[in-house]
C-alpha cells in the first residue's frame, strides 16, 4: 500500500468509525455533568457493547492520529515555512496515539472491573486524562493548521479549519462552562480529517 493511500484510509475510514463507534455505540448518557460511577456504571452494564464502541471509537481516533502524522510529516520535510510547526503536530500526533492506546485499556478494565468501586476508581483515571487530550488535540490542530496554511499544499480552508478547531479545543480546556466548544472542536478535527484525506487520495490519482 503506498503512503498516499494508507493516509487517506486513515483519516476517511478512521474519521467515520470514530464517529460511529462514540455516538451512536458507546455508552453515554448524553449529560456534560455526569460522574465518574455514573459513567463506569454505564460501561459496566453492558461490557459487550462497550468494548465494541471503544475500539471503533479510539481505533478510529488512533487511525487519524496516523494519518495526521503522516500529513504532519509530508509538510515537515518539504523545509517549508509551515515545517516547523509540522514537526510538532507529528510530534503530538504520536503522543496522542499513545494516549488513546493507554485509555482503551484503563477503559476496558472498567468493562471488567470486580466492582462498582473498582471500576469507578479505573473511570476516574481515565477522565483525569481528558485535560490532557483536549489541549494536545488542540495544539496539534492549531500547529498542524498554521503549518498548511504557511506552506500552501493543501487547500488553505481546511488549514483555516484546522486552526479554528485547535482554538476551540484549548478554550474548552481552559473554561469547562465552554465544553460544548469541545465537542464542536472534535467534529471540526473529523472535517479536517476527511477533507485532508479526500484530497490526498485525489492527488494520488494524478
């Protein structure tokens, strides 16, 4: 499989089983407000379903991590004017990746977990790494956007795209009573993914 293939694969499928997997698969009452027993205790009633919506939910998450990478690469060693802010997506890009890896797992011990207390305590872990996703998404979307739009190969909308989820990431991180601003972020990063790898894939074919 060549590399402008694989990239697009990663951000296109990643992007549409991600969505699928947390929205419409994973366990969630819906509410901004609820605790870590009342998430675990939703993960817990159903293991079966919940393992199903985290690996499609984080797999998919994982996959545009990749391809993300991949693009953060691609503009890092042209040695153009957006390869320095390139470099630290790639960077973070990998970072997240790991991150997500150690989450499904914290997660999936909630699924298994002896206990409500148990698996209360294992959801409190994982929720105490949310801060952490947010700003890195943030600063990857933000660096990854002034990278495109500085070095010009890729349509400067989506770096204007990328640059405006990275922005509403790092404001929901700072003011909780702005988390409604996260999720718009996250289905901005699933825009930026799908349009990044359209256009990869297009530009395979020529």
């Amino acid at each position: 499989m060549q590399l402008k293939m694989q990239t697009s694969l990663t951000l296109i499928l990643g992007s549409v089983v991600s969505l699928i997997g947390w929205m419409f698969i994973y366990p969630d009452s819906g509410s901004m407000d609820a605790t870590a027993a009342e998430e675990a205790a939703e993960l817990m009633a159903d293991p079966g379903l919940s393992k199903v919506g985290m690996l499609m939910g984080f797999g998919g998450m994982g996959a545009v991590f990749v391809g993300f990478l991949n693009i953060s690469r691609k503009i890092a060693s042209g040695d153009g004017a957006g390869a320095p802010y390139a470099n630290i997506s790639a960077l973070l890009a990998v970072a997240l990746f790991v991150l997500g890896t150690l989450v499904i797992g914290i997660e999936w011990g909630v699924t298994e977990a002896g206990s409500a207390a148990t698996g209360t305590a294992l959801m409190q872990i994982s929720l105490a790494t949310e801060s952490t996703f947010t700003l890195s998404c943030g600063l990857l979307m933000l660096l990854l956007g002034i990278g495109i739009i500085l070095d010009k190969n890729f349509h400067i909308v989506i770096g204007g795209l990328s640059v405006l989820s990275g922005a509403l990431f790092l404001i929901g991180n700072i003011n909780e009573e702005l988390a409604i601003g996260g999720f718009i972020a996250w289905l901005g990063l699933m825009v930026v993914a799908v349009a990044l790898g359209v256009q990869t894939l297009r530009s395979s074919d020529n």
